[in-house]
C-alpha cells in the first residue's frame, strides 16, 4: 500500500469513527434520561438497571471517543509512539467497568425477587421500545469499522447487546400488562447479566492480551513467516516478536537471512519489498536487521 493512501485510509478512519463516537453518545445519552425518568416513575427495575447499563456505555463510548483523540496525537520525545497505546487501556477499562455493571444490576435484582415491585408494563414496553431504536442505529454506526478498532467492535457489541435487552423488556412489559407477573422484571435483570457477560468476556480477555503485548488475534506469525521466506534471496525470517502499538496497529521486529552478500542498495530493496508483504498481515511498523548465510 502506498503511504500516501495508507494515510488517507488512516484519516478517513478516524474522521467516520469519530463522528459514530459522538453521535451515540449523543443518542445514548438522552435515551438515559428517558429510560431512567420512566423507569422511577413506573417503579421499573428492568428500566433503571437498563438505564444504569446504558450509562456506562455512555461512558465507554465516552473514553472510546478520548483514545479516539488521544491516537491522533504526534510523537514525543518521551512518548516516540505517541499515545495509540491508551486505546489499549481504555478498552481494558470500559470491560472492567462493565463487569462491575453486572454485579450492581444482579445485587438489585436478587433483592427484587424477595420484594417484588407492582410495575406499569405499557410504560416498560413504549420506553424500551425506544431504545430498541436508539441501541441499533447507534450499533450500525460501528458495523463499518468494527474489525478494524477492538473498541469499535466493542462499542458494536455492548449497543448490539442493549437492543436486544431493550427487546426482552418490551417483551417483559407485554407479560406484565396481561399476565400482572411481575416476577418478570428481575428475571429480564438477570438476562441482562448474562446478555453483558458474554459480550464483555471476550473484549476483556483480549484486551488484556493486548496491554501484556501479546500477538494481536489479526496477526498469523506462521503465514507471515513463510510467505517472507517465498521471497527471493531470502533464506529464514527468524528471531520475530510482534506487539501492539494500538488497538489496530501492530509492530515488528525480526532477522532476515539473506542466501549471498547483497549490495547495500539490494539489501534496502529487499528489505523494502519485506516491509509491504508484512502490511498484508498487518504490521504497520516494521524493524528489520539482515544476515547472511
């Protein structure tokens, strides 16, 4: 890829990811002042958990938007990377502040079950029938980027995951209206539980893999070595280590073995043509020492 457009992607990138960022937040936002008012009033815990839940996801989408700004920030003297890197942390943070989440809405639902609420189901059903709208729109908006940025695939998930709450507690609110089972409404808190956990676990645990510089899941080292190896004049690709300078971008470091002694300008060149085969399995910064044979 040529610099120039890698550049331009890289912008483009940001400038549409930004623009999901502050729109959701917008949208999820108002919705919590809604859901949560609603929710008082109808005595709901359905609701109030849901709007506690979609607060935090304000929040994550929030700290999403500041690694966002913080990526687009020039290298330092001190930080020579920049500070692409606390995207790394803010995803981390955004799964553990959701888990946390979880243990707050199951306190409250337990509780519910040993003193059950009367409930208003109309109200239940038109609020999170609303935001059954509000979660998906805000979904679609990172269906675009999701596999390149864990925090955008994150940010699709968790809003993924609330629309499809929302529909349960529409569903719970129609159960309520003709059936008074009021029971309903922490049994739906508890698949809120569920609904969170497995959408978090995953991001959790490779957002840990990430901030211990492991091997980036986009990044198949076995692939990578044995089409560098295809090349010809070189002999073995060895001694590699590969970490993340972000959420989406990567950085390596290996030895070539070269089959004869290049030119200096040959050496360059090959080393040249290793470096655009690499951003094929997406090493975006690449360090490169040469050997021969």
């Amino acid at each position: 890829m040529h610099p120039d457009s890698s550049h331009q992607h890289h912008n483009h990138y940001h400038e549409s990811a930004g623009k999901a960022f502050i729109i959701s937040i917008t949208l999820n936002l108002l919705y919590v002042f809604i859901e949560f008012g609603y929710g008082f009033y109808s005595n709901s815990l359905a609701l109030m958990s849901d709007a506690g839940h979609n607060l935090t996801d304000v929040a994550s989408l929030a700290l999403g938007l500041f690694a966002l700004k913080l990526a687009e920030i020039k290298p330092t003297k001190t930080y020579t990377y920049g500070y692409s890197k606390a995207s790394i942390l803010i995803s981390l943070i955004n799964a553990v502040i959701l888990l946390i989440t979880v243990g707050v809405i199951g306190y409250e639902a337990i509780d519910r079950f040993k003193h059950p609420h009367v409930l208003n189901g109309t109200t239940i059903s038109l609020v999170a029938g609303l935001g059954i709208i509000i979660n998906s729109v805000s979904a679609l908006l990172f269906l675009k980027n999701k596999e390149h940025d864990i925090n955008n695939k994150g940010a699709f998930l968790h809003l993924a995951a609330d629309a499809a709450v929302s529909l349960s507690v529409v569903i719970a609110g129609i159960v309520i209206y003709y059936t008074g089972w009021y029971i309903i409404d922490p049994l739906l808190s508890l698949l809120v539980m569920v609904v969170i956990v497995i959408s978090t676990w995953k991001i959790l645990a490779q957002s840990f893999k990430l901030s211990m510089d492991a091997v980036p899941e986009n990044v198949d080292v076995k692939a990578m070595i044995k089409a560098v190896e295809t090349q010809n004049g070189v002999v073995n690709f060895h001694h590699i280590h590969v970490w993340p300078l972000s959420t989406n971008k990567n950085a390596l470091t290996g030895h070539l073995v070269l089959n004869k002694n290049f030119t200096t300008q040959e050496v360059e060149d090959i080393k040249l043509r290793t470096k655009v085969l690499l951003s094929n399995f997406n090493i975006h910064h690449a360090t490169l020492e040469t050997e021969f044979s």
